[in-house]
C-alpha cells in the first residue's frame, strides 16, 4: 500500500486547529470592507508561524498578507474573509453571534484551510531545501462592491499584492460535492458579474381614472417581457447567459397609480462579446417605455470579469491532488453562472481556483449563500494539505524548468 501522503497526515493531526479556526471566525462575522476582528484573528494566528512575516493594510485595512521565503519563485496562495448579510438558521454551537451577519458562502473555512496551509508549509521550508516564496493572502471584500464598483481583488491588485507573483491559487467550498471530491475547469469557469437599475417613469394617477395618465405599472408588463426574452433570442444557444430581476418597487397606496417603478437586476456572462451585448439589449428594453407613453432611466454597473483558470497552473493543481490523495474524484465541469473577483486576479496573473467538496450527508439543503449553509469539517485537513503540495508543487517545477535553462 502507498503510504500516506506527509503534509496531508500532517495536516489531519492539526485538524482540531484547523477547525477551531473556522468555528471562531464562523461565529464572528462581518461583512465586506468591515473585517476589521477577522483580519485582527488571521494576523494573530499567522504571528506563531514560524518563518512567516504579517502584513496588514495593504489596499484595503483589512488585508492580511503573510509571506514565507525568498526570492523567486513566487506564488499566491489566496483566501477570502467576508461574510454575508444572512441571518443564520443553524443553532449549532458554532452559529454566528452577530445577528444578520453569516459566512455562508465558506469564506470562514477559505480562511481556517490557508491558515493550516500556512503552518504546513513553514514547517516545510524549515525541514527541507525549497526555494522560493509563497505569499498566503486574506482577501477582504470579496462578496460586494464599493461605490466604486470595486470588490476586494482589484484594491489588492492595485497596491502590489501580487507584485511578482508567478502563479496563484484559490479554492472555494463546495457543498454540492462530499468530501473527498474535488471540481475543476480550465479555461472560462465562472461568471462576469453586472447590475442594472432603471426606473420606469409615467404621470401616475388616480386609481379610479387611468385614463388621464400614464401608468408605469402597465409599462413594466411590456418591459418584463422583453427581457426575458433576451437570453433566449438575442444571445448565441451555446453562449451562457443569465438575467435575473431581483427588486421591483413602486406605490404608496392601494388607489393611486404610481408615477414611477424601479426595478434592480443581476447580469451573468462568460464573454466579453456576449456581456456588452446583454447591457445593450436591457437598455433597449427599457426603452419601450417611451414608446408607451412614458420615460426611462438606465444605469449598468459592470462588477467583476469572468474567471479564467490558467491550464498549467490546474496541471499542478491536479498533482497535487494525486499525491495527497490518489483516491480524491477530480470533476471536470466549470463552476457556473456565479461570481468570483478571483477573476480579477487570473486577468493579469496565471492563476485558477478549485471547488473542495464539502457536503454534509445529512438530507438537508445547505447551498452556498443560504441560511442553513455548512460544511463536513473532514474537507477542512484535506483542502490545506491540497494548497500545500500544489504550492511545493510549482515552486519545484519552477526550479527544475530555470535548472535545465542554465544546463542548456
């Protein structure tokens, strides 16, 4: 029999950690641009790491970056700490403390899992020869933009947090697969993300003599239809795309017509053609409104771009999942239409993320960004000792590839 890969029975016998870790900052969580006891947490436990310097600050106030080694090669290991505005539905012990406030979206396990990673690979630098940096950064905001249309990635960016960097990787829980089971995809493999907000404008009214003006309620009908109608004759049957209408507010009182209906919407797309297609075609949507009468405004936020895994960096991830593990299912199929600002980062380093099945086999729903969200904490060992090997994994590649330059 094959004996037991090193890092991952290293990283099993630290489980109790690993998990102690997630279950405090579970129970701490707060949401984008506001991490402010979640990055104190990561920095003090990253500070007992031997051989690791903390950087706090850089890009955002909340970004904690360590870093383990010198000189080149160098790659990122990345993990985000945001929560979401979810109330939590679990009552275990661990629940979340801070009413409205939930890390259903793994992001508590994202961090605990880099952490373990961490202490696996400065143990690794001290026992053996390796050259090279490994930079575990704790991203803060990633889940909602500014007031700049920023998320969390392109303040990090912008800073230098990935100055140098050769490669990068992230994982995500993954609650739709169990543990032992981990999704891959090369190439496009999540969504641009954008919002739209339009208000449709009439001359409201009396309820009792709609004749007299213009109801924008009625437009709204017209202007439903049309969207929904894009996707399905506008944009290519093989191109993924997705419009969803997520608020429509209007009205004071059951006898007055409303003057104007205000309507929100998420936009998903995986290319840049189909994405500047669909702002195009929403406006034109809206437009009938002055065909009917009334009048529009429109505004299109675009968020973040599409995630595109980097091909040779998924090869080094898929080793590293075969030496942790040669028994770990590895699914190709890309991640769907949901958002991830690690996109910004493989748009100017090669890069890709990993989804770690994490599914708990007890017959309830526990999707990500849903109240009774969690995870099967075996994943938690597994996912630190995957990020380790992986980042063995490219710095020794590294090192080989410049050894036969020099040889050459």
């Amino acid at each position: 029999m094959r004996d037991k890969d090193e890092l991952l029975e290293q990283a099993e016998q630290m489980a109790g950690d690993i998990s102690g870790w997630r279950r405090a900052l579970h129970q701490y969580p707060e949401l984008s641009f506001q991490e402010v006891e979640t990055a104190r947490f990561i920095a003090s436990v990253l500070e007992t790491v031997q051989g690791i310097t903390v950087e706090r600050g850089r890009g955002l106030k909340t970004s904690v970056i360590g870093t383990l080694g010198t000189g080149r090669p160098v790659i990122a290991l990345r993990a985000d700490i945001d929560a979401l505005p979810i109330d939590e539905a679990n009552t275990c012990d661990y629940r979340s403390r801070n009413p409205g406030v939930m890390h259903a979206c793994g992001h508590d396990a994202h961090a605990a899992i880099l952490l373990g990673t961490a202490r696996l690979l400065a143990e690794h630098f001290q026992k053996q020869q390796v050259c090279g940096t490994v930079k575990f950064i704790f991203q803060p905001a990633e889940e909602t933009i500014d007031e700049d249309s920023l998320s969390g990635s392109p303040y990090l960016l912008q800073a230098g947090a990935y100055e140098g960097v050769e490669a990068a990787i992230a994982l995500h829980m993954c609650p739709w697969l169990p543990v032992g089971d981990v999704q891959l995809s090369d190439g496009l493999s999540m969504a641009n993300v954008d919002v739209f907000r339009a208000e449709i404008v009439g001359t409201g009214g009396h309820g009792a003599y709609p004749e007299l003006g213009s109801d924008p309620t009625w437009m709204l009908g017209v202007i439903l239809q049309a969207l929904h109608g894009i996707v399905p004759r506008k944009v290519p049957a093989l191109e993924p795309a997705v419009i969803s209408i997520g608020q429509i507010h209007a009205g004071t009182a059951s006898n007055i017509i409303p003057q104007e209906v205000k309507v929100e919407g998420t936009v998903r797309s995986y290319t840049g053609r189909v994405r500047n297609l669909l702002e195009t075609e929403i406006e034109r949507a809206f437009s009938l409104a002055t065909q009917l009468g009334g009048d529009y405004s429109f505004s299109y936020q675009r968020g973040e771009p599409a995630l595109v895994n980097d091909k040779q960096v998924n090869a080094g991830i898929i080793r590293a999942i075969h030496k942790t593990d040669p028994s770990i299912d590895t699914i190709d199929r890309s991640f769907g239409m949901g958002g991830e600002d690690f996109g910004y980062v493989t748009q100017q380093v090669p890069g890709a993320m990993f989804f770690l099945g994490c599914g708990l086999q007890d017959g309830v729903s526990r999707e990500l960004h849903t109240a009774h969200f969690d995870i099967d904490e075996r994943s938690l060992p597994l996912g630190a000792a995957i990020l380790a090997n992986a980042a063995i994994d490219f710095l020794e590649t590294e090192q080989n590839r410049e050894g036969e330059n020099d040889d050459a």
